[in-house]
C-alpha cells in the first residue's frame, strides 16, 4: 500500500497516510479544518548504477576527470628605467 504524504494549509501540519491507491486522497485535518488538506508530490529515489541504462551507455562526451594542468606564471621584472642607447645619426646618402 503506497504512503503519501499530506499537508494541512491551515495547520501547516505535514503527516504521511498509508491509503490503496483506488481511495480517495484526504480533504479534512484532525485541526478541525475541513478541505484545507492537499496531498504533496514527493520525488522519488531511483538511481541508474551501472552498465545496461541509456543514461549511463549513451551519454554525451564524458567529463574529464583530471584538471588540465595549471601554468604557473610569473611575472618578469620590469627592466630598470635606463635610457635608450643613442642610435648614430643617419648618414646622407652619397
């Protein structure tokens, strides 16, 4: 017999109730309040180990697992501020 699991708006009370699946869900709360109570959808827990599900055969590229590697860089010195080595000047042409 499944369980499904209810809550009250007026109470706010959350409670599971064990009930066929041909019952009707349940409308009023022990609080006295009557249709305030609406039954909540609750995941479910299926979990797809192993070889034999698409999910798992057929998915896309798989992830690399192993970081890439990291580049340490470092930055160079500036060079010291000298100044530039005078060019000679340019002689005419003869």
């Amino acid at each position: 017999m499944p369980t499904y699991v209810y809550e009250c708006s007026k109470c706010q009370r959350v409670f599971e109730k064990d009930q066929r699946i041909t019952e009707d869900p349940i409308k009023n709360c022990d609080c006295g309040a009557e249709g305030t109570v609406k039954r909540l959808i609750q995941p479910i827990a299926v979990m797809f180990k192993g070889s034999g599900f698409h999910i798992n055969d057929y998915s896309s590229k798989p992830e690399t697992t192993t970081p890439p590697a990291e580049t340490k860089t470092t930055p160079e010195p500036a060079p010291a501020a000298t100044p530039a080595p005078a060019s000679p000047a340019a002689a005419p042409a003869e």
